[in-house]
C-alpha cells in the first residue's frame, strides 16, 4: 500500500513541476531570442553592406509587428523576408516565424523552419544553436528523451552560452521519465551558480522546491 501512495506523491511532484514549466518556460525562450538578437545586430553592422543589412533589419521588425496582429500575415511576411534576405536575416525572420506557427499550433511547420536554420552550414553558429535548442523545447513533452538529452549533451559543458537553459531542459526531461531526485539535482546546482543568469537561477530553485514538496 505504501507503494501506491509514493507514486501518488510523485506524480503529484511531476504534475507541480510541469505546471510551473508551462507558466514559466517561455521565458528561456525570450532570454535566448536576447541573445540571439544582440548577436545579430553584431551581423547586421559587421558587413560592408549595411545600408542593405539595414534595410532587411527593418522588413524584419516589420514582419514581426504584423505577426503580432495576424498569425496568417505575419507567417507570409516573414517568408518574404527569409526569401529575399541573406543567411543571418533570413535565419532570425525563420526563427520567428517558427515562433508564430507554433503558437498558431501547427508544429510541424515550426519544426521544419527550425530544422532549415539549424542545418544551415551558412548561418552564424549561434542563431544554428537557438534553433536547435528552440526544437528541443518544442518537443519536452513527446520528443524521445534520450535523442533530445543527447542532443542538450552538445550545449552543457563549461564555457557554452547556452548551458544554463540547456540544463534546465534536461531537468524537465528528467522529470518526464521520473528521474525527480536527478532533476532536483541538476537544478539545485544551476540554483546556486553565479554564471547563470538571475531568472534561470531563481526558476531553477522554484523548480526543485516544487520538486521537494
């Protein structure tokens, strides 16, 4: 009998813990388009054609405005930019876009248009690494855990940009598979480091008190 009532408590845990995420995970999203968009402005200025970098940079913003009127409009701009932009704007109007389809629900469109970007020998590594980790997110919940932890694996050593939030994704696979005791380990640790960014910390340790309970 007491089995039961400890896979009630766990599930539980796990129920807590991916209602937290759900209110809360975006924000990794919105730290790494940060990131993503420091670094292309860097792009942008780094050419000798920047009047023309300029110029895509603003039908970028621009197609990202429509998209926050009109999911439908703002799929097709986008598209017109990646078609008519170079490498790196054509990646971020992508990046974008995969962003409004997921949240229109069509998945398989956001995947795909990560998967150009990630595979993208001609785009700047780090917009390359944004999407694949954004893939990774989009798939927590149904991906295969071991390909996608294998996958985070590339992004959790020391030194890489991305190793907090690559952490925090493992921790939710972790949780998925009712490792919560390894989860609540990795998370305590990126708690507690310095190098992480102040919300992944704080959300770090929200997640293991959630874990705890």
């Amino acid at each position: 009998m007491s089995d039961i009532f400890r896979e009630v408590d766990e599930a539980l845990k796990e129920d807590r813990v991916k209602a937290f995420w759900k209110r809360y995970g975006n924000l990794l999203i919105t730290c790494a388009l940060l990131v993503v968009l420091a670094t292309a402005a860097f792009v942008w200025w780094r050419g000798e054609q920047q009047s023309a970098r300029l110029e895509a940079a603003t039908n970028l913003i621009n197609a990202l405005g429509t998209a926050q009127e009109s999911a439908d409009g703002g799929l097709a701009a986008l598209s017109d930019v990646a078609e008519s932009s170079d490498d790196d704007v054509a990646a971020l109007a992508r990046l974008g876009a995969a962003s409004v389809a997921m949240e229109n629900g069509d998945a398989a469109t956001a995947l795909s248009l990560l998967d150009q970007v990630a595979n993208d020998s001609a785009v700047d590594r780090l917009l390359r690494d944004a999407a694949t980790l954004r893939s990774v997110y989009y798939r927590l919940d149904d991906g295969e855990v071991e390909t996608l932890r294998g996958i985070l694996g590339n992004y959790t050593g020391a030194g890489s940009p991305w190793r907090p939030w690559a952490l925090e994704m493992e921790a939710m696979l972790l949780v998925r598979t009712g490792n919560t005791e390894q989860a609540r380990d990795i998370l305590q640790a990126l708690a507690g480091d310095e190098d992480a960014p102040a919300a992944v910390a704080d959300r770090a340790a929200e997640l293991a008190a959630a874990l705890d309970e």
